[in-house]
C-alpha cells in the first residue's frame, strides 16, 4: 500500500506544478491550452508506447465506461483549467478537495460500497471547511467558482470509473481513450479561439502536456497499488503547494479563515483514512473467525454486531 501512497503524492505534486504553468497562461483560452497540451501528452506516450518491452493489448475490455471516463475527464480537466485561470490557487483547490468527498458518495452508487455514519459525518465536516474557505455569498460567488465545483464532481466520477475497471483495463488504456477525447473536444473548438504564440509559451504548453501525463500516469499507479479511501485524500497535499506557488509566482496570500478552512476539509479526509484503516482490521478479524469457526451461530451473531457499528 505505501507504494500506492507514494505514487500518488508524487502524482499530485506533479498536478500542482502543471496547474501553476497552466494559471501562467491564462491569457490564453482554455480549449487552446487544453489542445496543445494534450497534443504534447499524445507525443511521449506514443514514443512510450514503441519503446515499450513488453506493449500490452489497446483492445478495450470495456469500452463504453472508457469513453465515459474520458469525456468526464476532459470536462473535468476543462474547468478545472478554468477555475486556476479566474481564482486564487488555494480557492480553487479547495474546491477541487471535494472531489475524494464525492468519490465517497459516488462509491455508494457505483460500486456498492456500504458509509457508516462516521463518515458521513466526515464528508459533511469537509464540506463545512469549503464553505469556511469561500464564504459564499451573491457578490464573492464567480463562475469561477462553479467551474471548480463541476471538475469536482466529473473528476470524482472518473475516478471511482478508474477503480471499478483498474483490474480489468491496461494503464496505456486507461490514459489513451482521454488523451484522445481531449485532442478531439479542444481540436473542434480550436479554430474560433487560436491566438497566435511565442515560442516561450508555446515551450509552456508542451510543459503542461508533459507534467499532465506524468501526473496521470502516477495517480494511475496508485489507485492501482492501494484502496481508492487511502489514494483519494492524498489530493490534499496539494494545499501545500498551492500555498508556495500562489506566494511565489502570483503574489498571492490567504487569511486566516482559509487556513481553519483547510484545516476542517483536510482533517475530515485524514479522518475517512483512519475509519477504513479500523474497518479493514475488523473485517480482517472477522474473516479470521469465519475460517475457524464455519457455522457457529454465536460467532455470526458478533460479527453481525461489528457490522452494524461500523
């Protein structure tokens, strides 16, 4: 599992340089960004491809949930692109945090995972520690704001897609069909938004590309290597960075309450860690019973009662 965990806040330090390089070019629109980076992705994974020892299969076991996930991706990575370009870096991480909270919820639904009250209860603090954050009212509200909110939800439904066909799909797969999706979406919208660029930007744009493919290729990784609760809640290192780069590159600062804000949301996912962590250890328990004792209506009685208080 700790394989897993390093995978994935390697991936989401990664996400956060890309993020800051694509904030860099907000001058440019979203679609044109999202059309050269990605054209920039196809490249290496391509010449990754060719390279490759042992090259697996492209053949899809489940085509219709990949291409799913890929236009949830591309919607997600769109807005998301959108948020960093009009909000502050630490705003719109917050907002994004909410994305391992619905991926909670969204496991209900999906993949038939059951939620005690506990972590119900650390879904609706994270979310409380969002609302600290932005403050939400008529005048401070921006569409900004909103575009985070929508990346949130389609980067959560792409995430619990990756975990439902992980065992089943090949990682090249995996970040193909959205690398396609991307190019095909931006490409369209291209011609009504190019805006010439200098080679310096245009250096920039392969840079997102790059870092973007990394990043995936990471997190990939590490929903692989260990339980989606774990992986998800990694996101939140991503405040850190947020917090340097915001400083750093863009001159910006956070107050007090987006600190208690931040604070609320990350606990309440580092909660939802230590929750499965104790669920995992009874439910381990309870199979080492189940092995010893096949039948024993006493011990079926136990479990049931641990069962029912998780």
């Amino acid at each position: 599992m700790s394989v897993g965990l390093a995978f994935a806040l390697f991936g989401f330090a990664i996400y956060s340089t890309h993020d800051a390089v694509v904030k860099s070019l907000k001058d440019y629109h979203v679609f044109q960004i999202v059309f050269f980076a990605m054209l920039f992705s196809y490249v290496p994974f391509s010449i990754a491809r060719i390279i490759e020892n042992k090259p697996q299969s492209m053949s899809p076991t489940n085509p219709a949930l990949l291409t799913l996930r890929a236009f949830l991706h591309v919607a997600s990575l769109c807005a998301s692109f959108y948020a960093f370009s009009t909000l502050p870096m630490v705003e719109a991480y917050v907002l994004l945090f909410c994305t391992p909270l619905l991926i909670s919820v969204f496991a209900v639904w999906f993949l038939d995972e059951q939620i005690a009250l506990y972590r119900w209860l650390a879904i609706f603090f994270g979310l409380v520690g969002v609302l600290v954050v932005l403050r939400p009212s008529v005048e401070t509200v921006q569409l900004g704001h909103v575009s985070a909110l929508f990346a949130a939800v389609c980067g959560a439904g792409s995430a619990v897609i990756s975990r439902k066909i992980g065992a089943t799909e090949n990682m090249a797969t995996m970040i193909l069909f959205p690398l396609l999706a991307m190019i095909l979406v931006s490409g369209s919208a291209l011609y009504f938004v190019y805006q010439p660029m200098p080679l310096k930007d245009l250096g920039l744009m392969f840079l997102v590309g790059a870092l973007g493919l990394l990043g995936q290729y990471s997190v990939l990784n590490g929903f692989r290597n260990a339980p989606a609760a774990y992986v998800a809640p990694m996101q939140y290192s991503q405040i850190i960075w947020a917090i340097l780069f915001g400083y750093l590159f863009f001159g910006e600062s956070i107050d007090r309450w987006v600190v208690v804000g931040s604070l609320i949301t990350v606990m309440s996912g580092v909660a939802i860690i230590l929750r499965e962590r104790a669920v995992s250890k009874v439910q381990a328990n309870i199979n080492t019973r189940n092995a010893r004792t096949v039948g024993a209506p006493m011990m079926r009685q136990k479990e049931n009662d641990e069962e029912d208080w998780l």
